[in-house]
C-alpha cells in the first residue's frame, strides 16, 4: 500500500468527526427532554458542544485564516508558496516561518484524537503533507475550517471555539468582535503564552488585516482576558445532586451518553428550589441555613423535584440521615390498629407519664408542655401528641413497631433496644428519601415499591401495610378538625384540596420535617442545619410546613384531589359524645366499632369531612355601588356536604337551608366556618369584604 492510500485509510469522515466530539461535561434531561443541568465529567479538557462554521463569527474566521492560512481557500491541502518560503528561510538560516495549513493540521487531530504533533522529522512533515492532500479530496474546505476550530486549543484546557469563546468572553462564538477574534486566533499558535505576549500578536494580527489600525485596545482585550482565571458557567445547574447520582463512575471519558434523561420536571424543580429559598430567607432570624425538598409521583415512584439542599454545598440533604421527630408516628398507630389494639376512636390518656428503663425514669412530654387528659386516637396521631404515641408504643412493643418501620423502608441500623421508646418520637436517623417513599407507601395502600430518577422503571413491590390501615391513616392525617387542637385552623397544612400531611420536629430543633401526600403526588421538606447545629424556635408549621404548601399548590393548580375511596372492610360507625368531643362520625376496621351503633354507610362509599368550596381562603370581595345592594349576595358553597351541616359567621350561626348560603356582604374581615350538630368545624376559611375605594 502506497503512502498515500496508508494515509487515506487513516482519515475518518467529516461525519465520522463530528459524531465523535464528546463535550467535557454530560447534560442531564427533564422529563421533557429540556436541559435541568450541566455536569463536567472529562477532566482532560474542557470541550462544550461542537459548533458549525455558520454559527462562528465572520470575524473570528478572518482573524484565523489571516494568523494560520492565508491560502486555505486557494490551495488543495499544501501551500507549496509557504513551504518554499520555509526552505529558503531555513537555508538562509533565518527565523523559520510556519508552513502547516489548516487541511494538514486537522490530518493529524483527527488521526491522532485531537493533538497536532510537536517537532516533527522530513518522513513525518511529508506524510502529514500527503494526508492533507487526501483530506481534501474527501472533505469540503468548510467542513476542514469548521473541524480545526472545534479540535483546536486555544487556552489552558480550553478546547474548540465554543470553550474558548464562552471561557475567556463570556459569550457564544457567533458575537465575536475583531480584537477578541485576534486574541483568540494569536492564541492557537502558542496557548499558554504569557496574557502581554498574545497581546501584542493581536495587535500585530490586527494591522496586518487593517494597516493603520492602533494595536492598544487589541493588546488590552488580550490581557485583560486572559490575566484572570476563565469563567465557563453552565447553562442551567439545577439538580446537582441528581447530576452525581446519575453519573456516579463517570469521568475522563468513561461515560458515553452526552445526555441523560432524567424523570425530573425541570419548571417543578426550579419552583420547589425558589420556594425552598424563600423560606429560608424568612427564617434568616432564627438559624436555619439549609433545607432539602423531594417530590414523587406517587403511582410510578418517579422523581419529580430533586433538590438536594438550598445552596452550594456537595451535601445531599435528601439522603443525609437526620432524627425523624414525630414523622414516624402514623406507622406506630398504623400498627396498632392492624393488630387492632386500638381504634381511631380508642381514648389515649395525655398525663404525665414516667417509665423504668436501664438508663433511668424516662418521661416524655408534649412539644408544649400542655397535657391535655383523655384524647382519642385520631385526635393524638392529627395533632402529633407525644405521650399518647409512647403509650401506644409500650401497647404495640419496641421491636414490632422497628420491623414494621423497616418494612416500609426505614434502614434502621441498629436495634430496637438500643432506641428503646422514644423511638415513638422519632429519635431514629432517617433520610428525606426513606420518609417520602413511606408516606407514598401510605398513600398507595400499603404498597411499597423503589423511587427512580430515570424513566422506564417498575421495581418490586411489596406489601408492608393492611390498605384498609392506610386508609384509616390517610383519613386522620387529612383532617384539620383534629389536628386543630394543636396547630389551630389557620395552618400551613390545610389546603383547598384533599391530602394527608405530618410535621416534625427532633429533639433541640435541630431538624423539620413537612410530609404528605395527594391523591397523585408525596411531597417531603426538610429544614434545619447541616452542620446539625439547633434552630431557633422553628416548629414543622414554621419551617418546613410553608415550602411544602407552595409545593403542593403548584402541583394542584390545573389538578384535582379527591379522598381515595372508602375500602371494603372499613365501615363508619357515630360515636358518643365524650372527652371534649361531641358526637361525631368515625371510621373502623370491620369488627372494631362500637357494638350498639350499627355502620352509618354502605361500604365503598368515601368518607371524608365536609369542605367550604366558596369563598377560597384568603378572598377579598368588593363591594359595586352601581349594583343595588338586594342584588348583591354571596353565596357560600360547600364539597362533600353531609346532612346537618351549619355555617357559622364571625362566631355566630347563620340561619339554616337557603337563606344561610345568601349572604349579604358588608365591610369587614371575616371567619366562615362549616360545623356539624356538635359544634365541632369540618372547615374554616378567611376573607374581606371592602369598598370601592378601600
């Protein structure tokens, strides 16, 4: 084989070329398909995405070809004019003038990965001369002009035009302007030269193509550009975490995929991270730094919101472990209405209480120091009572209620013992990962399968919970009636829509939680410290509790929740008035109601409290001088109305049926709420009434 044809062999495609440029960084994908983050991966070379000629700018191009090529256009590969300048200036021993063309430069980068040879002998110059030629022959001068600047090194490790533009001048090569296009092309000949030297081939650059041309402001762009460490910012840094996770092993090209699709909502994600900060910025008082938030669908267990912490920090706050406060306790009553030790109705004393253990007399207290006496199970697991959750925890054993927090996905990695029964409050280190996934378990009935962070996975399933416990579960934790007695009616946790949701806090304040769910999505918040340092008087309403209502709203602005259907084996059953409460409805695992009072509905038929549909929450209406005022009503609307149902104004009872829903509006502020025959509130919201020109 001739020389020649050797070299020809050697020589891929122009296509071949540009398939084959890896950038340095991968780019990580939403759900969508849009850009959520940039990750460098390649160590050896900053390369960004390969740029075709007619998005260069013209003046680039000039400034390259007047430095490298003035012939490139004119000749097939070898500037025979050039190299015989070269052997005159060699043979006079004068300075030697370069003689490589651009044809003969990209020969060798696409032969040898990228790198032109140094010193090279008379065998080597005439096979890269005769490669060129070859080159030619099959390529297009603008494909060869368009490969030498996306293979060529300009600084540093800067690679390819779209590096070195963006790196050293923060823009896209197409807006290069002539004294940054000469001191770009003054580099490619010497990449490392010091930032005076490249500026005065700049300048000297510029008046070649320009006679006359002052050489300051050419010599000033060079230097300032390069007399500073270059900046190459990604487009988009959304989901740093994620980007680790999915190329975790990556690096110095191992990994061949430029893009990764991701399961991620690339608008939810940039929502819950500005919501996230938000928070934080309001709790700047109270020391409160960082804070994580995870968000799931609940159906596939795909990854919708991934935001690993609130700034810039490499921690990852979704599976850093953290003591889980009064999270865990909805799998403790879980399982002791499976082993049917208690009912949602079973009364709970809230007293004092002192327990004998090895390490001395244990005695839990509530988070405000206020017994409240008898409370009835629903009434403890809503308003997150301590002492009912550690009688319950002494009804239902240790190790039981540690299996059963495995089952559902908790990696407890020590004993029960060793946790003895404040683990009722939570003082096992969980992840956000493992809280999101066990309430998804609660939410889909018990079943627990894997969350994913890229599309197209199933995982096993696993059943870990009886669906009519979860039921029963999901039902106390959607109802702010209950939960009142701690948190009032006016909270972060009650929303226009139905979901089941739990706050934490852990011992000293040193972490927040904020967990719930939908009928579609889970949504966890995490805030505190990464240093695990104390919050200052921050509870999980205050905390975490805000992000995870901007979460939730956003998910459900075009999209409805309604209480999950009423399982068979559940029944509803009225419960006599006592221990605060007035007669009310309450629902039972089949066999578990009270004997003397038959089931209230047909099993299958939802359960779920009465709702204000109208007025929103945080309503204003003003009042129209030009309507007269019998024409103007406002009529009050309910979901999910139940009979005997009465609404009840600033504190007073509106009259019954139709002339209660007929309001006539005055100015004021007002608090509607919705109370049954026992006076107890299925609902409450706020709202204003004003003038024209209030």
């Amino acid at each position: 084989m001739s020389t020649i044809s050797a070299q020809a062999a050697l020589l891929p495609t122009f296509s071949e070329v540009q398939k084959a440029h890896r950038r340095s960084d991968v780019l990580i994908l939403d759900r969508h398909g849009e850009l959520i983050h940039e990750l460098r991966v390649d160590k050896t070379g900053r390369r960004l995405e390969w740029t075709k000629l007619k998005d260069v700018s013209p003046a680039l191009v000039k400034a390259v070809l007047q430095s490298e090529d003035r012939r490139f256009y004119e000749h097939g590969g070898v500037d025979w004019k050039a190299v015989g300048a070269a052997l005159i200036d060699r043979f006079f021993g004068s300075k030697t003038r370069g003689a490589s063309t651009i044809s003969m430069q990209v020969a060798v980068m696409v032969q040898r990965g990228g790198r032109p040879l140094g010193h090279k002998t008379f065998r080597q110059k005439w096979d890269q001369m005769a490669a060129a030629r070859e080159l030619e022959k099959s390529w297009k001068k603008d494909e060869i002009l368009e490969a030498y600047l996306n293979l060529v090194s300009f600084r540093s490790e800067l690679q390819g035009i779209a590096a070195a533009s963006r790196g050293l001048f923060g823009k896209e090569p197409s807006g290069l302007d002539l004294k940054e296009s000469c001191t770009l092309a003054a580099l490619i000949r010497s990449p490392n030269a010091l930032p005076a030297v490249v500026g005065q081939r700049a300048a000297l650059l510029a008046q070649s193509l320009s006679p006359g041309e002052p050489g300051e402001a050419y010599r000033r762009t060079a230097i300032d550009a390069l007399s500073r460490p270059y900046r190459l910012r990604p487009y988009l840094a959304l989901a740093p975490q994620v980007a680790k996770i999915l190329t975790a092993g990556a690096g110095q090209g191992e990994l061949s995929a430029q893009t990764i699709n991701s399961t991620l909502d690339l608008r939810l994600q940039r929502f819950a991270l500005q919501s996230l900060r938000q928070q934080l910025d309001l709790l700047q008082g109270r020391h409160v730094g960082n804070g994580a938030v995870l968000v799931v669908d609940n159906a596939t267990g795909n990854i919708l919101a991934y935001v690993g912490n609130s700034g810039d920090s490499q921690v990852d706050g979704i599976v850093a472990k953290r003591q889980a406060g009064s999270t865990l306790k909805p799998f403790l009553y879980g399982l002791a209405l499976e082993k049917r030790l208690l009912t949602t109705a079973s009364v709970l004393d809230d007293t004092p209480l002192h327990i004998s253990t090895e390490r001395g007399i244990y005695m839990p207290h509530d988070y405000d120091h206020r017994p409240r006496g008898p409370v009835t199970v629903r009434t403890a697991l809503s308003a997150s009572l301590n002492i009912p959750a550690v009688r319950t925890q002494l009804l239902v054993g240790t190790e039981p209620f540690a299996d059963r927090l495995r089952r559902v996905g908790f990696d407890l990695r020590r004993s029960a013992e060793f946790y003895g029964f404040s683990l009722a409050l939570g003082t096992a280190d969980v992840s956000l990962k493992e809280l999101v996934n066990a309430y998804r378990c609660i939410a889909r009935g018990g079943i627990v399968s894997p969350l994913h962070l890229t599309p197209g996975h199933s995982g096993r399933t696993l059943r870990a919970m009886d669906p009519k416990v979860a039921y029963l579960v999901s039902d106390i934790l959607s109802d702010p009636g209950s939960r009142s007695v701690t948190f009032g009616l006016d909270n972060p946790l009650t929303t226009r829509y139905w979901t089941a949701v739990k706050t934490g806090t852990s011992k000293d304040m040193r972490d927040n939680w904020c967990i719930g769910f939908s009928r579609r999505y889970t949504v966890g918040v995490w805030v505190g410290n990464l240093s695990g340092d104390p919050m200052w008087n921050v509870s999980g309403v205050s905390g975490a509790a805000p992000v995870w209502l901007e979460v939730m709203n956003y998910l459900h602005g075009n999209v409805r929740s309604a209480p999950p259907p009423r399982p068979r084996g559940v029944v509803a059953a009225r419960v006599p008035a006592g221990h605060g409460e007035a007669e009310r409805g309450e629902l039972f695992l089949a066999g578990t109601e009270p004997p003397s009072v038959p089931a209230a509905r047909p099993a299958g038929e939802a359960w779920h409290i009465a709702r204000i549909a109208y007025p929103p929450d945080g309503t204003i209406i003003v009042i129209d001088p030009d309507i007269p005022e019998p024409n103007q009503r406002v009529f009050f609307e309910t979901e999910n109305e139940a009979p005997g149902l009465k609404w009840r104004l600033n504190g007073e009872l509106l009259p019954p049926g139709e002339e209660g829903r007929r309001w006539a509006p005055r100015v004021g502020r007002y608090e509607l709420a919705l109370v049954d025959n026992g006076g107890k509130v299925q609902d409450a919201v706020s709202f204003e009434v004003r003038g024209q020109n209030q």
